[in-house]
C-alpha cells in the first residue's frame, strides 16, 4: 500500500498510508461487510441538508472558511464517516473516534482524523471541542448517557446525529406495555438508548407519537407530512417541547431519505436560551 504526504496546518509533513478506497454509493442503501448502517447517497445528502443551518460560516485564521467539525464516536471502521467527509469536503471535517485496542479501527479515514480511547466506557476528553457528534450503531446507553451530560453544559456540540435500528431508539409500544412492565417490576433495570435521550430530550415524546402513526393510529392528512429538503422529520418537536431540557429532538424514518425500513435517524439541537 502507497503511502500519501499529509501537510498539517502548522506546515509539518508526515507520511502515512492511503485508507481503503470508498464504494460508490446510489440512492438505495447498500449493506457493506465495514458498516451496520445501510449506506445511500440520499441519507449523506439528507445529513447534509440537517447540518446545513449549523455549518461554520466564519472564516479561520488562514482566511479560508473553516470547516465544521464531526466526531464519530465509535467509529469501527471509518467508512460511513468517510464517505460524509467525501460527500461534502469543502464543509465538514469528519474525525473518527474508536477503541485503540479495536483490530476494526478505521480502515477508510487518514490517519490524522483518526483518534482513539483506551477503552469502550472511556470518555474523550477532546470531544466538547467538536461542532457535530455522531452517534453510529452505538453500544452503550450508559456512555451515551456521560457524553450527553457533557454537551448539555457546553455550548458545543450544537447538534448530536444517532443512527440505529429503531429498536435502539424507539420506546417500546402496544398495548401489552403495561402488563410486561409490571412483570419485569423486580427484574434489574437495563437503561435504554430511549430512556437515555428522553432524560435530556422530549425524544420519548416524540417517539410514542412517531410509534403511533407507524401503527397506523394516527390519521395524518397527506397535506401536513413534511416534505424532503426542509428541516424537520416525520416527527420534529421543534415547536412541541413544554419542559425544560437542553435538547429538542427530531425522528427521521423513511426509504425517501435514503434509510432502510428498520433504520431510524435520530437528531438533537440544543435549545435556544
């Protein structure tokens, strides 16, 4: 494998070698060997589309415009995280953020925008330093839960992106719920990515209202569903949230944004004020 000269900002050079080339990518999601997540040009045009508002728009010392800052936390490979870097170049700096340990780690991003933890329930320390933070098929609510704390008493990240099966992200729905809480009453209480985003989000709210219109339980008039390139989900609480959190949340579930049928995308903005 050739190796490519990178030139860092302060003008130092250093060799390291060419990641894994990127496959091309078309408006259905493709499922690749290096990532979970079903990969489209639609979804990273989609993403696009969400950052679009939060983008830098000043300029860096340099006098060319800075680009806005991504972390992956738990990167695995890189390649999705490549491939939105790929995507849009000239606008964001996509790093990716894995266990050093991890044999997986970061086939598809330079070496530079790699980074590493020693462990799975270590937090990154750098991470407050970032725009953006992406959550990608991640494993631990728990961990989840320490970095959420972090951003909600910082000014950055203004945005924070998981994607994941909706059965991660999703509370559970039907009309059983009740009955099978009360017989797991005694059973140790597991956290979920769900209850974990509602503590610092109305996602739980949003996300019994997004259950019921997948159920069919809601008779939502064609008129009112939000159209493709606006800013806003299937279900967005933007003008919903009635109680004091730092994070207003956003459900996106739909083949026409480029995601599978059991994939969702989950966004949280920090609130005004």
């Amino acid at each position: 494998m050739y190796g490519t000269i990178f030139v860092s900002d302060d003008g130092s050079q250093s060799e390291e070698e060419d990641p894994l080339p990127l496959p091309t990518l078309t408006e259905n999601p493709l499922h690749h060997p290096d990532c979970c997540l079903g990969l489209s040009a639609s979804l990273l045009g989609t993403i696009l589309d969400i950052l679009q508002p939060h983008i830098a728009s000043e300029s860096s010392p340099t006098g060319t415009q800075r680009k806005t800052k991504c972390l992956s936390i738990g990167s695995g490979t890189g390649l999705f995280e490549a491939l939105l870097r790929n995507y849009a170049p000239g606008l964001l700096e996509v790093h990716g953020l894995e266990v050093s340990s991890s044999t997986n780690a970061n086939k598809y991003l330079p070496k530079h925008m790699r980074h590493t933890v020693p462990s799975t329930s270590t937090f990154y320390e750098e991470a407050s330093e970032y725009d953006v933070w992406l959550f990608v098929y991640p494993r631990d609510p728990r961990l989840v839960r320490r970095y959420l704390e972090v951003a909600s008493e910082n000014e950055d990240p203004t945005m924070i992106l998981f994607l994941g099966p909706k059965a991660d992200f999703l509370p559970p729905y039907g009309d059983n719920d009740e009955a099978a809480a009360a017989e797991n009453e005694e059973k140790p209480v597991q956290e979920t990515f769900a209850a974990v985003l509602g503590s610092f989000s109305d996602h739980i709210e949003v996300c019994q209202e997004f259950s019921r219109h997948e159920y069919g339980l809601l008779n939502v008039p064609a008129s009112q569903e939000p159209r493709l390139g606006q800013e806003q989900s299937v279900h967005d609480s933007s003008n919903k949230t009635s109680h004091n959190k730092p994070f207003r949340s956003s459900i996106y579930s739909s083949a026409d944004i480029g995601l599978t049928s059991y994939e969702i995308l989950c966004v949280l903005r920090q609130c005004d004020g």
